[in-house]
C-alpha cells in the first residue's frame, strides 16, 4: 500500500494472527536476527505506521509475510499482506477482510488472474476448493460486518446511476444467457466485464449512493460470473468469485444480495459433496438476512435447506423446512422482490422440493418410499409445466430428475423415456454441471444394466458424459 491509504491488509492479517503492534515488531526483529539483519529494529509505532500505509524497505515486507504467514499456516506472500514484493498475491480466496479497499483489490486480481489461466474442466479442479472452517470461517464475520466510508477526495471521471444501469442489464443479459445456454461459453466474458467495472470502484468519481449501488452492480455480476464458472466446472475460480461478490455485496450495504451469493455458494458445495458445508452456508444467509430477507429470499433458502437436510438424512427437519418454503413463498409480492430472486418462480420451487422428496425416497422404504418418489415426481412434473421457454438448462434437470425418481421405484420405462429427452435438450447445452448429473444418472441405472432398455440408455449416456468433457 502505498501513501496515505491505511493497509487494510496487513490490518486484517495481524488481527486474524492475533498479534499486536509490538508483538509483530518483536517478531519482525527476531526474523530479522536470524537472517543476519541486525539493522532491522522496528517498535510498535513502526508498525502502526506500516498498517497506517507506510511501506517498509526490503527485506522487512517478506520478514513480515513469514511472521504471519507461519502464524497462520498460510502460504503468504508481501502482496497478500499489501506491500511490495517480488511475488504476487497467492489469490487465497476465501480470507479477506471486511472492507471496501480490500474488495476492489480482490476482485482486480482474481479477474485479471482468471483470465489468463487456461480453462479447465479437470475433477482436479474440485480437490482444490476450500471447505470446511477454511470456508465458513472467514464467511461468519459478514453478518457482523459493515461497510466501509467510500472515498471522497477527486478522481478520474465521474460515474452516474446511468451507467449503473447500463451494468444491471449487462448482468440481466448474462445471466439469461447462462440459463439458455449454460456457463462454459460466456464466463470468460462475464469475468472481463467485471474486471473492467472493477476498474470504475477504484478510478472514477461518485457518490456515497452511487458509490454503494455500484458494489452492489458488481457483486450481482460476480454472482452471475461464479455461477457460470460453477457450471463450467471451474471451481476454484467459482468459489472465489463467489467469495468476492459476498464482500462486494457487504460494501454495498445489501444483505439480500449477500444472502443470494452464500446459496449460490452452498449450491456448488452441496454438487461437489460438501452437503454439511452447504447446510452451514444456508444457515449463515438466513442468519446474516434474518432482518432484510423478503419472501423470496427466504423460501429458497427454506427450499435448499429442506434439500440439504434430506441429503444429510434428516427427513424430519427436510419436511419442515420444505412447509416454510412453501410459506413464505405465498407471501411473495413480485414487484417487492429483489432482482436476484427472480428465477426462484413456482417452478423452481417445485423444482427444489421435488428433488428433496426424490432424496428422501431413496433412504425409505415401501408404502414411504412409494410415496416420496409420487411427490417428486408431481412437483418436478409442474415445475417443467410451468418453466419459462428460456430456462433451457432447468429443464434439462428436470428431465433428469424425473428419470432419477422414476429408477428409484423400478420404473424403467419412464426413467428412459425422460432420460432421452434430457439427452436431447443438453446436446444444445455447454454445461458441466449437466454432464455431472448425467453421469450420476449412469451410476444409478447400473443395478438395471441387464434390461435391453436401460442397456441402450447407458450407453448414451456414456457418450454424452464423454464428449461434455
């Protein structure tokens, strides 16, 4: 950092480290000892200047990376604490401060990154995503978290609620874009935008309200560029999209929005297998939202609460939340909703109940069993009824799910014949989330695999699942 500006992330990395000005002064001055820099002598107002934005000759930025670094088991580098040094950030992802500063600087260097790493659709991916306390940990400070006072002093160029709105109708158009033809072919370009919209938090000239929209602006395109690298497999980069529009969503005051991302988070946790990371990630949206939450908000996040309690075996609790949902969706007023929750309509709903009863079939048995799987199958037979014509990738789903309940009662005719069509319907799709669902879908015929029907059915779907990857 450099100037005036307070280092906002050396600040963030000390508190995290639980070290004092003068514990880190001490600690900078052992690590200078020991490499032979006996010169090297700061004291606690030394430090307080360095967090104050002083920048510090070398070698203390990489002393003072190694003290935090090793008290923290983090792999940090100067940059990740916000001084110079001879390597970049390492990007970690998740741990970020609650602040305005730091958000801009996350978000610049994770497009800019992103934008120059090869595309993937490896599983490798997935083995490197953060989990568990590495996640939630740092997310549980954002319900406490406030934003920061946006700059006042004179910028380049001067930013208005119109090209704001120019920004909302680029997002709008992505994410239809996402919903018709699935992430692979347009994240990239959605990555650039945000990179460059990035550009306009840290140069141009606003006010406090344009200032606050604008976070707002990018968070939601942030969550439509993590969801899009969620669909094409990218998972890393997802999760850290993800992660940065929470903070951006938090600078711009909105905790709707910021509930919106955690469930977009705990989507991808929940596909990936991290079903009790997905709960907690639920639990912490309805916890962060309890007072802003609008109907909407809070039946989706009732709905995967519901199909993340069924994932894990708790039936119970799935059928309550799944009556809360359901609750609060009758309390939804369109024109009173948040952008966000537009595509959580009845047919989502349905949706998203319909696999948590099609879950709770397959752990039951007889006259239960018989009846979750005729639950799934009649709320995921309204949701296709009623998906709009450009939710194409949803209805692929729903097709999907409907031949995954069909098969967990034996009925193989019609775990075919909607397989088919969700084969049809994905042949116009670039997603990797569908391939995923596809080649669970193979799994679970296996036990049928001497039917001549269901022999043929796996075999497409092997080609299909081949070819997506």
């Amino acid at each position: 950092m450099a100037g005036n500006l307070p280092n906002t992330l050396l600040s963030h990395f000390m508190e995290r480290a639980q070290l004092t000005n003068a514990q880190l002064a001490q600690a900078v001055t052992a690590g200078a000892r020991a490499t032979g820099h006996r010169d090297i002598n700061p004291d606690e107002s030394r430090v307080r200047r360095w967090r104050g934005g002083e920048c510090p000759r070398q070698p203390v930025p990489q002393l003072i990376a190694q003290v935090l670094g090793a008290r923290l088991a983090l792999p940090l580098t100067p940059a990740d604490v916000g001084l110079p040094g001879p390597l970049p950030p390492t990007g970690l992802g998740t741990d970020l401060p609650w602040q305005h500063t730091a958000t801009i600087a996350a978000i610049a260097h994770l497009t800019r990154s992103d934008l120059m790493l090869p595309h993937t659709r490896t599983s490798h991916d997935a083995t490197q995503i953060q989990a568990a306390d590495a996640l939630l940990e740092p997310l549980r400070r954002w319900p406490s978290a406030k934003p920061a006072a946006l700059p006042n002093a004179p910028r380049t160029g001067t930013l208005g609620t119109a090209q704001i709105a120019s920004i909302e109708a680029l997002t709008a158009a992505f994410r239809d874009a996402d919903n018709r033809h699935g992430g692979v072919l347009s994240r990239r370009a959605v990555v650039a935008q945000m990179s460059e919209i990035n550009d306009l938090l840290a140069t141009a000239s606003y006010t406090e309200a344009t200032g606050r929209r604008l976070f707002r602006a990018v968070a939601d395109l942030g969550s439509v560029a993590g969801w899009m690298s969620f669909d094409a497999g990218a998972h890393v980069s997802a999760q850290r999209l993800f992660v940065t529009a929470v903070h951006a969503a938090s600078e711009g005051g909105d905790r709707q929005l910021g509930a919106h991302i955690l469930q977009c988070m705990a989507r991808q946790m929940s596909h990936l297998g991290h079903v009790e990371d997905a709960l907690e990630l639920i639990a912490l949206a309805q916890y962060g939202a309890r007072r802003h939450a609008s109907p909407g908000t809070r039946a989706v996040l009732a709905a995967l609460h519901s199909r993340f309690s069924a994932m894990c075996g708790d039936l119970e609790e799935s059928q309550r939340a799944a009556q809360e949902a359901e609750d609060a969706f009758t309390r939804i007023r369109p024109g009173d909703e948040p952008p966000h929750t537009a595509f959580f309509d009845e047919a989502e709903l349905s949706a998203t109940l319909g696999i948590a009863h099609q879950i709770a079939a397959k752990q039951t048995s007889g006259h239960q069993r018989t009846h979750r799987a005729e639950q799934s199958l009649t709320l995921l037979t309204n949701a296709l009824r009623l998906r709009p014509a450009g939710r194409v990738r949803s209805r692929a789903f729903d097709h999907i799910g409907l031949a995954r309940t069909h098969l967990a009662v034996g009925e193989l005719a019609g775990a075919c014949q909607e397989a088919a069509t969700a084969l049809t319907i994905a042949e116009g799709l670039h997603s990797t989330r569908i391939a995923d669902r596809l080649s669970e879908l193979h799994e679970e015929t296996e036990p049928h695999a001497s039917s001549s029907d269901i022999s043929a059915l796996r075999e497409r779907l092997e080609d299909a699942v081949t070819t997506a990857r």
